[in-house]
C-alpha cells in the first residue's frame, strides 16, 4: 500500500505521518499508525517562521531546530507557522504526486510515486518557456503523445564552467523525440544526431518585453543550433524535428549538464557495464572494464564521453546515453527507490530544479497527469533508437564530421513512428487494447480494399492541401495525369481545414474508384471515408493530402516491422558498452 492510500486510512492526515529523526534531523516517513500517533515526542522546537526546510536529503541548514509536525508545518518544502491563505484544515496540504526522473525517467516514473509534495514548492522549481504554436499546446488522452526531450550543452549550475565551451549560449546538444502510443501500451524514444545536416525553419520566439521576434531559417546547418544559436529557442528545435521527421511535437522537457549530475545523485547512484576499461581526457572518464555505479560527475563524464566507444563518434555516444537512460529508468522503478522516501524527496527538488518545460506542461499538475499517462509502459515496451544517417558526401573523405538522412532506412522507421506503429514485440492483450472505433474503420476499409478496380482513365477525384508541402495538390495531380493516367483529376487549391492525416472520401458506389487510387497512391485503409449516400456518374471524389503527405508516389501505409538495419534496443535490457 503506498503512502497516499495509508495516508487516507482512517482519516489519518498524511502529513502526520513525517517526523523528525532526532539522530539525524531528518523528516522520516512512519510507515505505521501507531508511529503517526507519537509524532510530538520526537517533535523539535520550532523554526522561526521566515526560514525554510528543505527535501529530505538537502543539506541541512545550520539550525538543527525545523517544526514539529504536528504544528501544521507537513513535510519538508513548506514554510513554517502560518496557513495558507484561503485554506483550512486538510486544504491546507495541499497535496501532489512526486515527479521525479532524469529525462525520459521523468515521465515514466512520475506517476507511479505515492509521496507527498507542496505544490508551490515545486512549481517554483520549474522553469517555463512559452513556445507558441511551436507544438500543439498539450498532449491530448485519447491521442498518441510525442514529447521532445533536450539536453543542452549549457555550462549552468556549479562546477560545470570547465567543461567545453565556457561561452556557450547552449545547444541542442542530445535530442530525443519521445512517441507514445495512443493505447498507451508502447513508446518509442528516436535519438537525433546533434552533427545532422539539416534545415531549420523560421521561428517565431517571445521576447522578455512580450513582443514576438522571427528568427530567420537557416539551410544546410548542423542540427544542434537550432536552439540557442541566433536566440533561438526550444519551439526552434521543436518546428526543426517536425520537418526532419514529419511528427507534430506536442511539448519539450529540457535539462542541462547539472541534471544529469544531481539525478544520478538522487537515485543513488545509476548502474553501467563497460566491456572494456577507459581512460578519457576530454571526459575526465576513467573506470575498470566491469560494472559500476555512477554519480555525480562520474556520471556526466559518462554521458559526454565520445572517445570511449565504437568509433569515437557521437552516433556511438548516442548509444551509451541510450544505455544510460534505460538504466536509470529501471534504477527509478525498482523495489529499492519506490519503497524510500528520501529518495522520492531527492528526485522530485532534482527534478523539478533541472527541468525547464513549455507552458503547456509548465505545472506539477500538467506534468502529473502526463506522468499519469504514461506511468503503466512495460520497460521492454520502450525502444530506443536513432534516426538512421550516413556520413556527409559533401565534406572529404576522412575529414567527415556531419551526417546527413538515410532516407532508404529512415522513411520506413519514420513513417511507423507517424502511423503509431510499436517498434516492440507488444503483446497480444494489449494490442487488443486499441481504440475499438479505429479497428472497425479499419476492418470495413480493409474489407473495401479486396473489391474490383476501376481502371484509372474512370477515376474522379478532386484534390485538395490540407496540410500536405506547398503547391502538394497541384504536383500530386499533375503526377497522376502524367503518370499514373487519372485524367479526371482536379487541383482545387487549399482545403478548408488542415488535417493531420490524409483521407480520401467516396459514395458507396465509388468504391471500386477509390480502390484504385488507393492502390496508385499507396493509401492506408484509414484514409478512405466513405459516405452514406450514393454519388452522381459525374461527381469526384475528395481527396484532402494531410501533414503526413510527403509528396505524390511517396506511400502513406506505414510497414508493420521496423528496418532490420536500425540501431535500437529495449529499456529493459542492461547492455555493456563497448
């Protein structure tokens, strides 16, 4: 039972059940009634009232003296004496899950801790970004969630001004883009190289004075300036990884060099394999081949070392920041961190302390109930993976330090991440868990698919962009006409509203129509519509290219199994780097 349901148990106010250890001077959880009754003889005298306890865990104030909680102080992070304005009794607590985690554990262990927290304690923790329409403003329950998770190489926090670059302004420096599925049930975590070339979008960003400045685009450039450089801002690298990989992001998580530092620390320490010893100057790394524990500064350097593994590239950096985080997240959800206290304290001020967030998500509730969201993804549910790339052609053999899209592995990885596609062996039961109306639209459709087909010459069809590339609905029918036959094909312009996915609506007796230019265009079983009424011999159909239309004879079905070839592996399993 966790300590929200004994805090309920009875009436028994949770926050009766901190008390101060007289051997240590922290607050304790008593885990049993009769505990929570003798709270007054261990209470020390009071604090006065302008001071402020910390997270168990923090470093003590010089006082030893905190409030006795029965005194209506509650646990660490409240001021001591006075209530609340506006509240009264058990309002006075008011009371929040513990967010916790580094990164992508933030969002996975979150919802799964039972402590108690003050709310304006943490949400003063936090710090907010306004992105704008950089992404779609918050994640919805009933959809897929995509969150982009950054970290930066910003020299913040102490004993950080040594490493790299000491002007840096902070860069896109490790970037994953966070999917997970609409039944919840799976999540994939795509790595995107911070040396990628890319183009960055123009970006409008807010200003201190509340005005609203447009960044200009920038072509050709490495991946990491899009935040930072310029004055760019996190929605800069959101708008930049919806052009690379065709996914709206609906919010940002970003962290710095002291998260990595202060999380591992928290946790106790996060458990790594090395096949070989290492010795790296730059990183400062330097450790036995074996298992070990890292924290602290150790555990940076572990996460910055690029001359270590593999090649002594970033692609190979990726992967041990991969293998660290996966063993993080099974650190943060075992027995040993979800049974002590103190370290639901230390991670929830780690946490909160490191993470900057759009607004969207900017409040311990909003991050809550994303937690709330994603709390129940089996570890083996959650692949890691990089998009796929290829060494630059246009830089000289042997002096090649950017990548650029490997579009023959990419597209198909890609195009599973935008059709919510699970990269893991899910299990039955809960594929089964899909939405039901999405799985009879699509067994009706399916069904559709196995009728006749007209011959191309017979098909009607007016196409409209909604949301596809610009000037998408005139070069998709000027490649149907020349291309494919379908003469009776129609550009009429813009739609009237954008769609995220592309449909293609038809009469009943337009079936065998539709049939074919599904087939021509490579269209989902998803996409067809049909109406309810039959449709006159001369009416077209409406196609509407959504955001996932990439360009005519470029194929929307997502393939059902990820690429052979792609780097990937699964949350739950411990590998040694090597």
């Amino acid at each position: 039972m966790d300590a929200q349901s004994r805090g309920r148990a009875e009436e028994i106010d949770p926050a009766d059940q901190w008390v101060l250890n007289p051997r240590t001077g922290n607050y304790e959880l008593r885990l049993d009634r009769s505990a929570a009754q003798q709270q007054p003889s261990v209470a020390a005298p009071r604090r006065p009232s302008s001071a402020r306890t910390g997270a168990p865990g923090a470093p003590k104030a010089p006082s030893p003296a905190v409030p006795g909680p029965r005194r209506g102080d509650g646990p660490p992070g409240r001021r001591g004496g006075r209530p609340r304005k506006g509240g009264g009794g058990g309002g006075r607590r008011k009371k929040v899950l513990v967010v916790t985690g580094g990164t992508l554990a933030f969002l996975l262990v979150a919802g799964s801790v039972g402590a108690y927290l003050y709310y304006d304690h943490l949400n003063s923790n936090l710090n907010v970004t306004d992105v704008g329409d950089a992404g779609t403003g918050g994640f919805k329950k009933d959809q897929p969630i995509n969150i982009l998770v950054i970290g930066t190489d910003k020299r913040s926090g102490a004993g950080n001004e040594g490493y790299g670059d000491a002007e840096s302004v902070g860069h896109a420096d490790t970037t994953i883009l966070f999917h997970v599925a609409k039944d919840r049930s799976n999540a994939t975590a795509l790595s995107i190289p911070r040396d990628l070339i890319t183009n960055i979008p123009a970006c409008p960003t807010k200003q201190p004075d509340g005005s609203t400045k447009t960044i200009p685009g920038q072509r050709g450039t490495r991946f990491n300036v899009s935040l930072g450089q310029e004055g760019r801002d996190p929605g800069c690298t959101m708008r930049t990884v919806k052009e690379i990989t065709g996914v709206t992001v609906d919010n940002f998580m970003m962290v710095d060099f002291n998260a990595v530092k202060v999380l591992s620390t928290a946790v106790g320490g996060v458990p790594v394999c090395l096949a070989k010893p290492v010795d790296d100057k730059d990183s400062k790394l330097k450790l036995d081949a074996g298992e070990h524990r890292l924290e602290g500064e150790q555990a940076l350097a572990f996460v910055r070392t690029r001359h270590s593994f593999g090649n002594h590239g970033d692609l190979d950096r990726i992967k041990t920041q991969q293998q660290f985080l996966g063993s993080m997240m099974r650190e943060m959800k075992s027995k040993e961190t979800l049974t002590s206290p103190k370290k639901f304290f230390s991670l929830a001020e780690a946490a909160t302390k490191s993470l900057t967030v759009d607004s969207g998500i900017g409040s311990i509730d909003k991050l809550t109930n994303l937690a709330g969201e994603l709390k129940d993804i089996d570890l083996k549910n959650i692949t890691f993976t990089t998009l796929p790339v290829l060494d630059n052609p246009a830089e000289p053999e042997g002096k090649r330090a950017t990548v650029v899209v490997d579009q023959r592995v990419a597209d198909p990885l890609l195009k599973m991440i935008q059709a919510d596609v699970s990269l893991t062996e899910v299990e039955k039961k809960e594929q089964a868990a899909k939405d039901a109306a999405d799985a009879e639209a699509k067994s009706k459709a399916d069904a559709l698919l196995q009728g006749n087909r007209a011959p191309a010459g017979d098909v009607r069809v007016d196409v409209y962009n909604g949301g596809g590339p610009g000037g998408a609905a005139s070069t998709t029918v000027t490649w149907l006409q020349n291309s494919k036959g379908v003469n009776k094909s129609s550009n009429r312009g813009n739609a009237p509203a954008k769609l995220d996915a592309t449909q293609l609506e038809y009469a009943p007796n337009q079936a065998d129509q539709a049939r074919a230019l599904a087939d021509l265009m490579g269209l989902p079983a998803t996409a067809l519509k049909m109406g309810s009424a039959d449709a006159g011999p001369k009416t077209p159909m409406k196609l509407t290219l959504g955001a996932d239309f990439k360009g005519a004879g470029s194929s929307l079905t997502a393939p059902q199994k990820a690429p052979e070839d792609i780097q990937r592996v699964e949350a739950d399993k411990a590998i040694c780097a090597k």
